[in-house]
C-alpha cells in the first residue's frame, strides 16, 4: 500500500490531492503534509545547506514531517531555476536521515512537460490506470485549480474593504471543502458559480479609488503565505488593494506567461530573459507603473539569483515612472517585525503621496 | 499651555521630547536602553519632567523605535508609528526642503528619500548590522577608545586605511592586520567611518540617488568623521543638526499632535509597576510567542499570536 505524500504551497493541495487520489486508486492512500508551522521550517533548517534558498527549506521540512506520518511515495516538482535541482539534493538528505521512500518528480516545464511521462509515472503505481482515466483526471485538476484561482483573486482583491472581517475567507474555505468532493467537471462549474456568487454579495466599503499595489517576485514566496508572514493580509488589513498575477493557473497555462509576451509587456526594459520568474518581475513592474498603481512590492527567497537579476531593472522602472518599490527578502531567519515596519511605512508613504495629490 | 510627548525606544538609546504645539523643542531626554525599555522610559519621562516648563500640560503621547508597541501600551499612546514615518515627518519640521535623510542608528540604518515634503521611497538595511552604531562601538573598544572619542581622532588623518567594508567580520580582521602592520591609529579610525559609509551606501543606499539638500541623523551623526567621510563620497555638504538624534521622537510628537485626540498625560506612570510575560502557547506546532503586558496584576494586552485562539 502506497502512502503518498507531497510539499505544500499556498491551498494546492486541494487539487493536487484530487488529482493523486483518482490517479493511484486503490493503490494508495494520499494526503498532503501536515499544515506548516515554525515547526516546520526549523527541522527543515536544520537538515539543508545554509545558503540555499528558502523554498528548498520549506519543502524539506514538509518532506519530514510527511515520512514521520508515514509517507512512502513523495512527489515534487521540477523547477526553472536551481530550484530543478533540489529535488535530488533533498532525495539525499533524507536518505542520509535513515528515510525510506520513492521519490516521483511532476515536470512543470511546459518545454519538458509530457502527457506520455506523467501516465507512466503514476501507471507505475497503479497498474490498472488508463490513459483515459489520466486524461480526465487532469482536466478536472485543471478546472479546480482555475475555479480556486480565481475565486481567490476575487478574494485577495477584495478582502481588504469587507465591512465585517473574515467572511470573504469564510466562504473561500468553505468553497475549498466542496470543491474538493466535486464528482466530475460539471460540478466544479456548479460549485463555483455558487460560491461567486456567494463573494459577491459579501458586503463591501470599498472607496472609489482605493491605493492599489502589486506584487510580484519569486514564485514559491508569492504563493505561500507563511513563507512571505501574511503579506497580502497584513496589507489587506490598511485598505490596499492587491495584484498579483502568479497563480498556478497563469504559471502553467497563460500564454500570457509565455517569454515572447513577457518581452514584449516589459517595453524594452528586457531584451532576452533572465531566469525563472525575473523576466516577469520585470513585464509586470511594466505594467503596474502604467496602469496607475501606488506601489509595487517586490518578494524574493534570500538569495534566489533569477530574482537578484530582475532588481536593478525594476529599479530603472521605479525611477522612470516615479513608482516606488518595496523589497522584501525571506530567509528562516527574517525578522517578521522587520516586515511589518516596513510595510507600515510603505503604506504611510502611498498615503501621503495620495493625500497631495 | 498645550504640549505633546514623543518617545523612541530604540535598540540601543530611548529618546524624549516634549513639544509645543509649533514643533518647538521644550523638553528632551536622552540616555541608554540598556535592555530594559520600560525601565528606560520611565527614566526619560522623570527627566522631561522636571525640564519641562511650568504651566505645560502634555494632552498626547506618541512612541516609536522598535519597542514603540509595549510602550505605547504602557502609555496609553495615542499613537504609534514606525520609526521611518516619524523621522521623515520629524525631519521636514526642521528642514523643510529636505531631499535625502541618511540615519545610522545602534543597530539598523534607513535611508528616505522625499520630494516636495512627501517620502517617496526609503529602505532599511535588513540582515546585517554592519555599517550601524554598534559595529563602530565595538572597533572603538578594541582599539582601546572611547565612543566619543572616535570622530575627532578621524580628522586628524592624512590618509585613512582602506578597510574592507562588505561585512564587519572582514571590516573586523582586516582592521587588526592593518593594525599590526603599523598603521597610525587615526587613520585606522578614519578608514572604520569610510567602511561605514560604504556599507552603507552600499547595503542601504542600493544604488539610490542622494540629492541635496541631505541631512544625517542617528547616533552615528555624532561622530565627525563619519560625517566627513558622508561629504568626501557624496561630493556634496550634509547637514548634521543639533537636534539630529531626537528626530524620530520629534516627528511622533508631531504625528501625536495631528492624530487630534487628547488627554491629559499624568507622570505617575513612572511610580506603576509594569511586568511582561512571556510564554510559547504550545496548542500547535507552532509555538507562538504570546507576550502579555501587565499593569501590577491587571492584563493591559497581549500579542503574539498567530491564530484566533
């Protein structure tokens, strides 16, 4: 009997669960490693390399705590930058702890990506699993993970007016619960026109014009609140409105993400890319400072070298469009005072530029 | 006549002003931390009050620094701000055109720049403290100084040392080999003020540009040849005022005044007991830190804590 187990990044683990459990059938059981708390990244401090980036952190220490339960298959994924490397430097890890497991790695590349790998990976673990069953189970992962998507954007953008705090998350959660017991395609739609509708008739103050930021920066730390202390909350909590464009709908499937638009959208600032999710720091840095946001937030692991390339080009876009840029780089040992100090003084600084004008 | 309070409870020193309604300075304080903010504030507030002019009664209170929260528990402050905030306002009731704060303090360092009395970006160093107050403490130490000391001693050279300036544990061998290879003293300490300003321009300053009219606060702006060395690298003058280390505790006095809500601010807190307590919550692996303030038995607030629990 297979116990499947894989890290956490922001609420996936919704969908990716679904996707595992209808995968492997009665092969195995699947669950997603334990919420992540302190506890977490300290045994996952403690077992990497000192100056390796953040996520890597985070998913080791989400890797121990899964084994302790019992986990004997682990899934990863693959990555753009070193962070493609990872996996095989944590395989290691763990083996040297006295772990024993499988270690099944998901190709996120869209240039290496192939439908062929992914059924034998899993076929590998179910011996009765057709292409069929593969095909579908993936569109229906897809569609979740659309509906999440967006049912999040709308939440992210709007939870910073409700009039009574906490609902807009309420039904967001609820949403989640349901979503995941969905039989087929169709009900996803169902449940998701539901629990919009549901959103949208949350009561809202929102001004005219609130004070608009966006975020962008590496991926790992935009998606996974613990890692970036709450950003999008603690901003919420002053009023700002939030746009981020990394989810893993736009991440996998946007065309939008394509490097030929993301050149494109970034007006010259970048003529060929620079790694990872950098060239688009860059585009939407671009594209933030022309449609009128206050500020821009820009959140990195400590280290990540993709990110470390995009900063002086976006500093040439925060001089040229006089928008100001906040930096933030995570490590285990971040100070989340030091967080919070500096996006009160941000958020004083766009509402004092907004009250002059 | 109406007066208001602004405190900075910084890592390293507390500050304390009391202000007319004008931003006129009519009372101030200035002495160490040392560990114990609590015990330091009532220390600041003692003092205030006896320089405090008679007929003056202060209607609001404001803290900042990196302990501005349990004071301004303490304190009943009627508000609180950050110290990048307070310095930028406490600033512009000074200079008002300035462009360019460049603020070194005990353990971090900030840069803000404004634009038509607005901020318009700022950064503060984030991991390390080299290039801060405490990183010249202690070279001065082991060169055998004092604090004080250390600035006029930097004038004095011809031709400072070049000290690597990337990271104080470089900054700090580098120092002891030029030291035993017999360089002069003061240009050992000259070459320490110039590492700080490139570290900080540096790590701080990132590339930002620093116009004039600049001004340099913090403790540091204490130190003369750290100013010298800010004026022979920016190429322009950099004004130090008198008043430079109290900025932060002036602007919140000022943001304290403008906040509009008033009550009269007794003394006697000093005479009250306060203890914190903390202590790990331990119903999740996550262990919040909840710290609880108490006014002799009385919970005032907590925080800490991550979930609703």
């Amino acid at each position: 009997m297979y116990k499947i187990s894989f890290p956490h990044m922001g609420k996936y683990h919704v969908p990716i669960k679904r996707l595992m459990e209808t995968l492997v059938g009665e092969y195995g059981e699947v669950f997603a490693a334990p919420p992540i708390t302190k506890r977490t990244i300290e045994v996952g401090t403690k077992h990497s390399p000192e100056f390796v980036c953040i996520p890597f952190k985070y998913n080791l220490g989400n890797f121990i705590e899964s084994l302790d339960l019992g986990a004997n298959v682990l899934f990863h994924t693959s990555g753009d930058c070193r962070m493609g490397f990872y996996n095989e430097v944590q395989e290691q890890i763990l083996r040297d702890l006295g772990y024993e497991f499988k270690l099944c790695i998901l190709e996120t590349n869209a240039r290496n990506r192939s439908l062929r790998d992914f059924h034998a990976m899993f076929k590998n673990l179910n011996p009765r699993l057709t292409y069929a069953k593969t095909i579908s189970a993936i569109l229906l992962a897809m569609r979740i993970i659309f509906a999440m998507d967006k049912i999040e954007k709308y939440v992210r953008e709007n939870i910073g007016f409700e009039s009574q705090a906490g609902e807009l998350e309420k039904i967001e959660n609820e949403f989640l619960r349901n979503v995941a017991k969905v039989k087929n395609f169709l009900g996803v739609g169902a449940v998701y026109r539901k629990y919009i509708k549901r959103l949208r008739a949350v009561k809202l103050s929102k001004p005219e014009k609130p004070i608009k930021v966006g975020v962008v920066g590496e991926l790992y730390v935009l998606m996974e609140p613990f890692s970036n202390y709450f950003i999008e909350k603690e901003l919420a909590k002053y009023g700002i409105q939030v746009t981020r464009f990394i989810d893993v709908s736009y991440l996998l499937f946007s065309p939008k993400h394509k490097i030929k638009n993301l050149l494109k959208e970034s007006d010259g600032y970048v003529s060929y890319e620079i790694g990872a999710d950098g060239t688009d720091s860059v585009a939407k840095c671009v594209y933030f400072a022309k449609n009128g946001y206050d500020g821009i937030i820009h959140l990195k692991p400590f280290g990540c070298t993709p990110e470390v390339n995009s900063i002086p080009i976006v500093q040439r876009v925060s001089e040229d469009y006089e928008i100001p840029v906040l930096y933030f780089s995570f490590d285990s040992q971040t100070s989340e005072t030091g967080v919070k100090t500096r996006l009160e003084a941000f958020y004083d600084m766009l509402e004092m530029k907004r009250g002059t004008q | 006549m109406k007066a208001y309070i602004g405190i900075d409870i910084g890592s390293i020193s507390t500050k304390g002003v009391i202000i007319d309604g004008d931003a006129n300075i009519l009372a101030e304080s200035y002495l160490w931390t040392e560990g114990d903010p609590i015990g330091a504030v009532k220390r600041v507030l003692k003092e205030l009050e006896q320089k405090k002019p008679a007929g003056v009664q202060v209607k609001a209170v404001g803290t900042t620094g990196s302990a501005r929260k349990l004071i301004g528990v303490v304190l009943g402050a009627q508000i609180v701000k950050n110290e990048i905030t307070a310095h930028a306002v406490g600033t512009m009731s000074r200079v008002p055109d300035v462009r360019t704060i460049l603020e070194i303090g005990g353990q971090d360092s900030k840069i803000i720049l404004l634009k038509d009395g607005i901020v318009t970006d700022y950064a503060m160093n984030t991991i390390c403290a080299a290039g801060t107050g405490s990183f010249l403490m202690s070279q001065a130490k082991r060169l055998g100084l004092a604090i004080e000391e250390l600035g006029e001693l930097a004038l004095k050279s011809q031709s400072p040392t070049r000290i690597a300036a990337r990271c104080t544990v470089f900054a700090e061998s580098d120092l002891v080999h030029k030291a035993q290879i017999g360089h002069k003293k003061e240009d050992i300490v000259a070459g320490i003020c110039n590492a700080v300003v490139n570290n900080y321009l540096n790590n701080v300053g990132k590339g930002k540009r620093v116009l004039a009219p600049a001004v340099f606060q913090g403790g540091v702006s204490k130190n003369v040849g750290v100013v010298r060395a800010f004026e022979q690298i920016l190429g322009h003058k950099v004004y130090v005022d008198e008043f430079g280390h109290l900025m932060g505790c002036l602007g919140v006095a000022v943001l304290a005044k403008k906040s509009g809500k008033e009550a009269d601010f007794d003394f006697g807190v000093q005479d009250i007991s306060f203890v914190t307590r903390g202590r790990e919550c331990e119903r999740c692996p996550n262990n919040c830190e909840i710290i609880s303030v108490y006014r002799g038995e009385e919970l005032l607030d907590s925080w800490g804590n991550k979930c609703e629990r």
